[in-house]
C-alpha cells in the first residue's frame, strides 16, 4: 500500500509514479505468451485485445492494440475479470507474471491487492459486528486487549469508532506502507501501531478530529487488524480465512505473509523499468490494509457476494441490512470501506499500489456487472484505465467509463463558471479559465492544462484522471482514474470594512 502524497489533483490518495507520462518502451526480455496461455478467449476478449484508447483522442485516431499499450506502458502482466449479469463472465491474463522465468499470466496467477486488501478486511469487519463481536459505533479500544490507541482528549474524546476505521474518518495518521523485503526482519502488528523497529512506518495516532473529515489512514486498518485478532482469539489471516475466502470460493486468495508455498507456486512478481523488484515482492505485515494474495477472479466472487447481498439476496457474508449499510456514505464519497461512485448509476470499488503492484475494482450496485484488474508493474493504472474503458465500452456500461471522445471547445465565459478554489482529502485546487481552456495548480510550479470532455468534465491526460463539476459548479469529483473523491469550491470571505 505504497502512496505518496501531494500530487497534483490526486494528492495523498494514489501514488505518484504510475501516472506519469508514459515512458519509452523498454525492450522486452520475453516473448509474447502464445494467446491460448492466458485463458480462455472470446468475442470480448478479443475486444479487449484490439480497442485500447485513452478518454480523449483527437479526429480519425485508431485504437491501440493492448500488445501496443503494455510495451507503451512497460506492463509485464496484466489480469483481468469480468462480471455480467451476476455471474463470472470471463477471466483471462495477458503478459507475463516476472520477467525472469518469463511464464505466462494465467487465469490463476497470483497478484498483490494492495489496498483492495482493505475491502475484504471490511468485509470481514461487518461479519464480526454481526456476530455480537465488535460494535461498529463503540470505542475500538474496548475491542482491544493486545494494544490500545493512546487517548487524546482534544482530537478524540470519546475514542474512535471501527465505523470511522473503516470510513477513514477516525482522524489517524499514517497512510500507507513501503513493505519489506521477503529476507528482512519483520515487525508484529504492535510495533507497527507504535512505529517502532523494525517498522518503517510512523506511529498511528490521532492527527485530526475523530469523525470530523475524510483522511485516508492506512494506519487505521492495522488497528482494525489488531482489533479484530483481539476479539476473536485468531490471527488475522486465518480468520480471513475461515469467515470470507474461504466460504466464497476464493480458492487462490490468502492474507499469510510471506506467502505460501500454493501462493508462490503462480505469483506475479512486482516489477520496476522492466526487472523484477528487489526480492520479487515486498511482504505487508500489514495485512488489513495491504496483505492480500489474489486473483482478479476471486476478488470478482467478492465483489459479486456484496452485489447479492445489496439486492436482498440472503445467505451471503453479509446480511442484505448490512451490505447496505456498507455501501452508505459516511462522508462524501466513501462508505465502509468502499469508494462509491455516485455520478450516474450507483457503483463502488476500491483501487490499490503496493511496491510493483497496481490494482483496480469496480462494480454497479443495482446490477451485477464489474470489473476487476490486476498488473505487476510499470504504469499499471494507465493500461488498466484503457482495459476497463475497452470493457465498458464493448459491454454497454458508461457509467464505468465513457467512451473515447473527442477534446471539446467552450468559449472563456463557460469555462469561467469552473474556475476557483477547491479543497477536500488535504487538496487545495485552484482552477484557473483561459482562453485555450482550464488549468489547475495544486503547489506544483506549473499549471496542469484540463482537457474539455463536456460543459462539466475535465481531465488530466498525463494523470489519467477526470473529473466532473456539479450541475451548479460548486464542488468537483473525480470520476475517473482515480477514487472518487470530492473537492468543494472555497468561497472567499469579503474583506471587513476599514473603519475611518
């Protein structure tokens, strides 16, 4: 769950080195797999294969073929799941799973969730409030009996709720994890809550109001671990384990760090300029947040098990009242843990990066359609942005992602209605409006050019991001290549008059 904060329009939410602009395509160390090795093909597949394009493409351009976009983008491996009408529709890998063996990325390869981990903790989370074992709006340190989040008077009064935890409204700092290599020592979950060696993270504490805002705290899903451990007599993996892999059939889905023997046996490595990371992989003692083994196939299962649960369907992990609940903002944009999406038809879905690993995911609520995406390097969220546009494009679904379009034109006085001040999850966005179109600043030295989707959409091409304003202009949401958060335009105070 590697994040770095401060850039541009994304900020602390995702990472900056995959949204660059695309680098020079290294030479490739492999051969391309024979296409029958990654999994089963059809029609949408084959799609998939032959229509890559970004958001904006200018007159007569031709799509890009996804062999083009990995050399492009310098993504080893690619894995990809499909959702349609409440069913697995299809799985299929692309690519390599390490350059080194150069073996294929199949169906059942293996890769890092990243930050989607925290969607199957949430899961998880729920369950044990269910079961009596946790309440979901008391004092997480009453769950706690191997550690206790120091108090703060000021910040917390009345503690933190596993609800905040889970919503990232607790106030905690700490917002993500570099990992270990597979050789180093590694710190149990109470050194890592305490940041001392052999952590590589800072102590998770009270750094806001508990409740008062959005502050994306990786920190806060370790607690979350720690406290559900506490309350069950289990270490976090098994209980993962027994409460949600294993009953919804994902068979190729573990949290055990480092990983098992059935796990290496078809992983993907991480990659960084075209070698595998050093030692392959970082190890995440961090499990709630970041520790997930798994398969774009299984995290389909899940998505597919809280789609059935939302639509009253009994007999899942959650209960139809509790799936809801999951999926109900708490503030702005964010549920418990899920990012909701809620521009057109209701969706939801998480993203992730870990050290060589990105990951996306996402899933209508009143239907059962999804996608899921999984790489092992390079500008992974470049290549997955396109993949999922090619999918919902060829499926029907643009409420997912829009169609390829051409740059629109506005004249100066409708691009000035989306000038102005934004802030929301520790950004400040000014948006200026010229005459060749709108460009925002966020303390970079150089104003980031916006590129015209509509009277109310924009996007960022060398983030990959767009963004779409209010009918009234008064807030901005990002609604594309990244989550779905949510700035407000900052109306300035009129100067207090001067006496004479």
């Amino acid at each position: 769950m590697r994040r770095t904060p401060g850039l541009a329009l994304l900020g602390s939410v995702l990472i900056a080195g995959s949204l660059g602009t695309p680098a020079l395509a290294l030479p490739s160390r492999c051969p391309a797999p024979d296409g029958a090795e990654g999994g089963p093909r059809n029609a949408h597949t084959r799609y998939v294969e032959a229509n890559l394009q970004p958001a904006v493409i200018k007159p007569g351009e031709k799509p890009f073929s996804l062999a083009e976009r990995m050399r492009q983008y310098d993504v080893p491996g690619l894995s990809v799941a499909v959702i349609h009408n409440g069913k697995l529709a299809w799985a299929r890998g692309w690519g390599v799973r390490d350059a080194a063996s150069c073996a294929p990325v199949t169906p059942e390869t293996t890769f890092q969730a990243a930050s989607i981990s925290k969607v199957a903790t949430a899961v998880l989370a729920l369950r044990l409030v269910e079961q009596g074992k946790i309440g979901l709006d008391r004092n997480i340190n009453d769950a706690l009996h191997s550690w206790r989040l120091p108090e703060d008077p000021q910040l917390a009064p009345n503690g933190v709720s596993l609800r905040q935890l889970l919503s990232h409204t607790a106030g905690l700092g700490v917002h993500g994890f570099a990992g270990y290599l597979p050789d180093a020592p590694l710190p149990t979950p109470v050194q890592i809550l305490d940041g001392v060696p052999p952590s590589n993270s800072g102590a998770v504490r009270s750094v806001l109001p508990a409740g008062n805002k959005f502050e994306y705290s990786g920190g806060g899903y370790v607690l979350m671990q720690v406290a559900l451990s506490d309350v069950s007599g289990m270490p976090f993996a098994e209980l993962a384990q027994r409460e949600v892999l294993r009953p919804l059939g994902m068979t190729r889905s573990s949290y055990a760090q480092p990983p098992s023997p059935a796990i290496r046996a078809n992983m993907a490595f991480g990659h960084s300029n075209g070698s595998p990371i050093p030692g392959n992989y970082h190890v995440y003692p961090e499990l709630g947040p970041a520790g997930l083994w798994t398969t774009a196939g299984d995290l389909a299962r899940l998505l597919m098990d809280i789609q059935a649960s939302v639509a009253g369907n009994k007999g899942h992990r959650l209960s139809p009242a509790m799936a809801r609940e999951m999926l109900t903002p708490v503030r702005d944009n964010w549920g418990l843990g899920l990012a909701l999406y809620t521009n057109g038809a209701a969706r939801f879905g998480h993203d992730g990066v870990n050290e060589g690993f990105e990951s996306f995911m996402i899933a209508y609520v009143g239907k059962g359609d999804g996608i899921v995406a999984l790489t092992n390097g390079g500008q992974g969220r470049r290549l997955m942005d396109e993949v999922v546009r090619a999918i919902a494009t060829d499926y029907g679904w643009p409420d997912i992602a829009a169609p390829a379009a051409e740059e629109k034109k506005l004249s100066l006085a409708e691009l000035a209605k989306a000038a102005g001040r934004f802030e929301g999850g520790g950004l400040n966005v000014v948006i200026e409006a010229r005459p060749d179109g709108l460009y925002a600043r966020a303390g970079a030295p150089v104003a980031e050019h916006l590129v015209t989707l509509s009277a109310r959409r924009f996007r960022s091409e060398s983030m990959g991001v767009s963004i779409e304003y209010a009918p009234d202009f008064s807030s901005i949401t990002i609604i594309e290549g990244g989550p779905p958060m949510k700035l407000v335009r900052i109306v300035a105070k009129p100067a207090a008059a001067q006496g004479s």
